[in-house]
C-alpha cells in the first residue's frame, strides 16, 4: 500500500509535522511558554528524517547517511537552542505574539511550512526505490554537509561565549567567525542544506527534482524574511549610533565568509549584486533616507559617516 499511497511520503510527513507543531502551539498559547518554539523546529526535522526512512524499510547506505545527517543536525541545533534559551529567558520574537493568538499560529503554521519543504530531499531519498552506486555528488554532498555543520555550530558556540560573558554587555559579536561574516551560522545552516540536497541528487528523476525548493526556501527564508533582515534592525537600533559598529558592517560580509580587508575595499554595486548586502539590510541606521559609506581624504585617511540617497 505505501508505494500505491502516498509513496513519497509527502502526506505522512505534511500530517506528522502539522500535528507536531500543533501540540507546541497549544502548549505555548496556553501557558505562555515559548522556550521550545526552536527545540520544536528542530527536533521536527529528526522526527521526519527517521519516520521516514523507518517507514520505507531498504535502509540503504545513501538512505541512512543522509537521514544521519539531518538528525546529528537537528539534535545539535535543537539542544543548542534549548539550552540558550533557558539561559537568557524569555524568547523576544514573542514579546508581541504572547497576547495574539491569530499572530502566534500564524507563526506555528509558517514553522511547519518551514520544516516540510526544507526537508523534501531527505524524504524523497528515503522513500525512493532507487539506489545507485555512491556517486562523487553523494561525497561533494556529504563534504558541504559537514563544512556547513562546523561553521553553525562554531558561529553559534562563539556568540554563545561572547554573550555570556559580563565584559561585552551591550556589544556586538565580532570575535572567531563572527570577524568574517554578520551572520555566519547561517551561512553554516545554507550551506549544509545545499549539502543534503547535492547528496540527495543521484536518486532524483523527473519531478523529483522539485525538492530543490526545500534550500531555496530556507536561503530566501534566511536573506528576505525571518533571519537576516530581523536581525539587521535590531542590531542597527542598537548600534547604529557607534561608529565602530558601522566600520564593521561596512567591512564584514552580510552572509559569505570573507577576510575584512576584502570586503570592505569591493564596490557596493559588487557587494549587492553578488555578496547579499542588500540596501534594506541597512535601513534603519541612524537617520531616515540614509546610506552607510566611507569616503577618503585628502591626507588618505578613511572618514566614516552617512550621506542622504
């Protein structure tokens, strides 16, 4: 019956993931409890990843590589998540949700359109028939895999130190790889979600090939939606006044790991255009209708400041 019904496990997943979030979404609306909202995300993730290479029942070595993957990350990142949040309290994306409800489920049902497609590859994988000999795209897939990983997780344990430590109260993360990139746990996260997928392409055929969608989804998630741009303001409300701060954001890449001294000498148009640094990221720096820019003068020193657009 399961290959006549639902044979790519689209359906089962889509009910399982519904009603796994269902349940946190009751459990925060009730008791106002918003600490597992990402151990929620996460640990979804695992669920699908073992339910569905369970249900299927090859368990063939491609099957269980990828399917490994995706739990080794999602257990990471939701430990992580929940032991952060316990330490720092209260989650703030929250702050004007708790008293909403219509806003709080819109969150609950965007997180499960969120896990559903991200993980389409591991899914189709582990429902397909077909298992060719291990390929170099299953190995390239595997070495992005892990390169993503390390930097997530490093990214993340060094702004986890750097926050709590008394001595930098009230400053930004710019120590480790936070030097070379804004935000480079989520260049971690892209890179091993293109990673799962590169590795998922040796069993795709024909629509199949649509689970692409799932690292496009999350990498738009990630630049135009929840990730960046959210942190970006909040970051230049509370920086944004300090002229360190605006050196290292016109210095250090938005997403793409890249040495300062490099990106802060490219063009913006190249910047825009081909490294993510989009004009909103900037926005809401001090002054309305403004622009972040260095200038030279004439005794070749570098003047920081704002100019209007």
């Amino acid at each position: 019956m399961g290959t006549v019904i639902d044979s790519h496990f689209l359906a089962i997943t889509a009910i399982v993931t519904v009603g796994y979030q269902l349940l946190f979404f009751v459990i925060t609306a009730l008791l106002k409890f918003d600490k597992v909202t990402d151990f929620a995300g996460s640990t979804n993730f695992v669920i699908l990843a073992v339910l569905t290479v369970i249900l299927k029942g090859t368990w063939y070595f491609r099957q269980v590589v990828v399917s490994s993957l995706v739990v080794l990350w999602g257990i990471r990142l939701g430990l992580f998540l929940l032991m952060r949040i316990m330490q720092w309290g209260e989650d703030r994306r929250f702050d004007e949700m708790r008293a909403n409800l219509g806003k709080l489920a819109v969150f609950w049902t965007f997180q499960a359109v969120w896990v559903w497609i991200v993980s389409l590859p591991v899914t189709v994988v582990n429902a397909s028939d077909r298992n060719p000999s291990i390929r170099a795209a299953d190995i390239i897939g595997w070495i992005i895999w892990s390169v993503g990983l390390s930097i997530e997780a490093s990214a993340d344990q060094q702004k986890l130190t750097f926050k709590n430590s008394p001595d930098n109260r009230g400053k930004w993360c710019n120590i480790g790889l936070w030097k070379y990139s804004r935000h480079p746990n989520y260049f971690g996260e892209i890179f091993l979600w293109w990673g799962v997928f590169v590795a998922s392409t040796p069993v795709l055929e024909g629509a199949e090939w649509l689970v692409i969608f799932g690292p496009i989804f999350l990498t738009l998630l990630l630049l135009f939606l929840s990730g960046i741009p959210l942190l970006e303001e909040s970051a230049d409300k509370k920086f944004g006044n300090v002229a360190a701060y605006r050196e290292y954001k016109w210095t250090t890449s938005p997403l793409i790991l890249l040495p300062p001294v490099v990106y802060g000498n490219l063009p913006s148009w190249f910047k825009s255009f081909f490294l993510f640094e989009f004009p909103f990221y900037s926005r809401n720096l001090p002054r309305e209708g403004t622009t972040w820019y260095r200038t030279n003068s004439g005794d070749g020193e570098v003047n920081n400041g704002l100019k209007m657009d």
